[in-house]
C-alpha cells in the first residue's frame, strides 16, 4: 500500500485551493467567565444525551434538528448557549456515529455511542459566527471576553473556534482558518525514516535519536499518585483533589512526549523534500508484541500525523510504504535475510554488509518510496542538519560490526 500526501495541487505550482490550518491558544478566564464556559460544556452535554435519546427512539437528524427551538422555549438554560453552537452539538453527534459506522464496516468491533455523564463533556464549538479576537482577548456571543495567549500570528480567515477543557481544568482555544494552499518546497534530498523503541528513528542518512520514554520516567510517580486516589472515598472532596493530581501526572507525560514529536517532525520537514514513513498497523503492533507499554509510549501514529499536515503545509513530500520485509531485506543486494526482534544487526552473507538493522530497515523505505513515485534512487548529497536531539548518534558504518 502506497500514500502520497503533499501539497501540490497545480501544474502551476500556486494552488488555487485553500486549506485549513489550526491553532492552539491558552485561555485564562476569571472566575465568573469560567463559571459560564462550565455552564455552557452541561449543557451541551444535556443537548448531547438529548439528541442521543431521541435517535434511539428512532428520529432523524432533521427532526431532531427542527425541535432545538421548541427547547430553547422549554429549557430556558439552552438561551444562554449560541444558536450555533447548539446546532454543532448535533452535527458532532452525526460524526461520531459515521465514524462508527465506518470501523464497522471495516471489520473492528465497536460499541454503541453512550451517553455522557457529568463532567465528560470537553469542548464545544463556535462556528462560522459568534466569536471576534483582538489584542490577546477572545470574545465569546453569551460568554464574553477570555484573555487568551497568542503567541503566533493566525494567517488566514477564521472559521470556527473550538473551546476545550482539560481533565487539570485548563481551557483553550482551538482556532481553525482557512488559507491559501501552500506552494511546492524546492528542498533537495530525501530521507528513509524507522520508527522502533530502543532509537526512536533512525533514518537512511546515518542519523539516529534515541526514544524519549516520556511515560517510564514518570511512571513510578504515577503509580504513587494513582494508588493514592484508589484508596480516596468515591465522592469526597479528597478523591476530587487526588484525581486532579493524577492528570496533572498525565499531562506532563504528555507534554513533553509531544514536545519532542514536535521538534523531532520539525526538523525533518525544514530539512528535506520527500520523506519516506511505513504505512504502520499500530494498534496490530501493539497487541502482538511483548513490549506494548513502550510501544504505546512512542506514539508512532502521533508522529506520523505531524509529519502528514507539518509536510503538507510546507509544500514537502511524505510518502507511507508496505512495511513488509523492510527490515528482512538487504539494502545493498535485496537479499531476504531473516532477523528475529532481539538481532540488532543485519549482516548479509550475499554482499557482505553489516550494518544497523534499523539503518538498513530505513534506507529499504526510501527506495521502496522513491520507486512507487516513479523514479530511482538517486545519488545525492544528504543535507545538513543539526544534532538530533537527545542524544543523536550515527548509525554503525557499512563493513563495521553492528551494536
């Protein structure tokens, strides 16, 4: 399987397309307007389980879309939330039950949609209308003014604004404009990118970077923390302030997984043309191999997402191949030499080789990418780059003993 995601649109090179781009901002509320935004997430959480209901009853969208003015009659707390926003509940209703339609039809198992309970509603949507931004304030129709950190400049024109509540109670803005398609990168160079555990990637020019472990660094913390909160009473208001420190556990493994997925997609995009990934199995992965935890821990598809729309607005290549025997193959002669998981070299009775089995892994998915597009694997020079962060390392040379 072959998926070839760039933005070229024209023969031209400017597209006449437009695209959408996102953009995460802080919101700090005072007490008052979070009070507000706290009483707008119940109820379009009640919207939510109200529509759920009537779907179960056997109504339609378009019923169910035509009795919102008969609610906002009977329930007077329904005024209080933006028309559009009371409708974007119903449409975010219609996409999760298509998306579950749509794993189901591709074979995995999948429950039916729930209602929510208290407190597990996060966001809700403005859309089209309803909001204004200026100097660092975002201005809400029935809210009001939230000071808001913008740290970019947004380019485009604005078309929605998603607001979304973290489980450690922070809230942001998720911002979506629309602007012109981006035009072609004329970056020299590609790149052959592996994804593993014990060195995070390692690619077809030599680079290496080893693998964060953003979970197992925190994990006996979490452990602590959790094993805290199962011995709080249910309901009580030390279980409630227990909980909260285990988010705030959560958030900052998430946070700094996500900032070196950040930095790490960055640099490859600024640095090459095309880009070669494996089009992985992730969730397969997981459930067949003995080491899940780290597996999860890595983010594989997190990663590969950012490259996806990081590559796309910057006019670059990224290209997804079969991962089939990327790692078997011999990159110099093509010969199937069989490895199993704990062999970390590869070594080639054929042509002799001997080198990384990841760096060979790698530069097998940049040739697999270079010929599905058409062309062969050209000789050029690799481009220079910085140090990798944490401690990047080269790959074992070809004709050196592997590690």
């Amino acid at each position: 399987m072959l998926t070839v995601r760039s933005a070229f649109s024209t023969q031209s090179g400017m597209s006449t397309e437009m695209a959408l781009r996102s953009y995460k901002f802080r919101l700090y509320p005072d007490k008052k307007t979070e009070t507000t935004l706290i009483r707008t997430l119940e109820s379009c959480r009640w919207l939510f389980n109200h529509f759920l209901e009537r779907r179960n009853e056997g109504w339609n969208k378009g019923k169910i879309q035509s009795e919102i003015p008969e609610l906002v009659e009977q329930y007077p707390f329904l005024a209080e939330v933006h028309s559009k926003t009371r409708q974007y509940v119903l449409w975010q209703q219609s996409a999760n039950l298509k998306a579950l339609k749509s794993l189901k039809a591709k074979g995995r198992k999948t429950g039916t949609l729930r209602f929510r309970g208290k407190g597990r509603f996060k966001t809700f949507v403005y859309n089209q209308s309803g909001f204004e931004i200026w100097e660092n304030k975002l201005h809400l129709s029935k809210i009001g003014d939230i000071s808001m950190r913008q740290h970019r400049e947004i380019e485009g024109d604005i078309k929605q604004v998603s607001i979304k509540r973290t489980p450690t109670n922070k809230w942001y803005a998720i911002l979506t404009a629309e602007c012109a398609q981006p035009t072609p990168s004329h970056k020299t160079g590609a790149v052959g990118i592996d994804l593993g555990i014990t060195k995070f990637v390692t690619d077809s020019n030599g680079n290496s970077v080893e693998h964060p472990h953003s979970l197992r660094k925190r994990l006996d913390n979490l452990r602590k923390e959790q094993r805290r909160l199962s011995r709080k009473k249910k309901g009580s208001k030390n279980r409630k302030r227990q909980r909260l420190k285990v988010a705030r556990v959560h958030e900052k493994v998430e946070n700094s997984r996500n900032d070196f997925l950040h930095k790490l997609s960055r640099q490859y995009v600024n640095s090459y043309g095309l880009i070669a990934v494996e089009d992985l199995d992730v969730k397969g992965l997981v459930e067949m191999q003995y080491n899940s935890l780290n597996a999860l821990d890595s983010s594989w598809s997190t990663f590969i997402h950012m490259l996806d729309y990081k590559a796309e607005s910057a006019g670059v290549w990224l290209v997804k191949v079969d991962p089939k025997n990327t790692t078997q193959e011999c990159s110099v002669c093509s010969t199937y030499v069989y490895k199993p998981l704990w062999e970390r070299t590869h070594s080639c009775s054929q042509c002799g080789v001997v080198i990384d089995r990841d760096y060979n892994a790698a530069k097998n998915i940049l040739t697999k990418a270079l010929e599905c597009i058409g062309q062969e694997l050209p000789e050029f020079t690799p481009v220079e780059i910085g140090p990798l962060p944490l401690g990047a390392s080269p790959v074992v040379e070809a004709g050196r003993s592997g590690l």
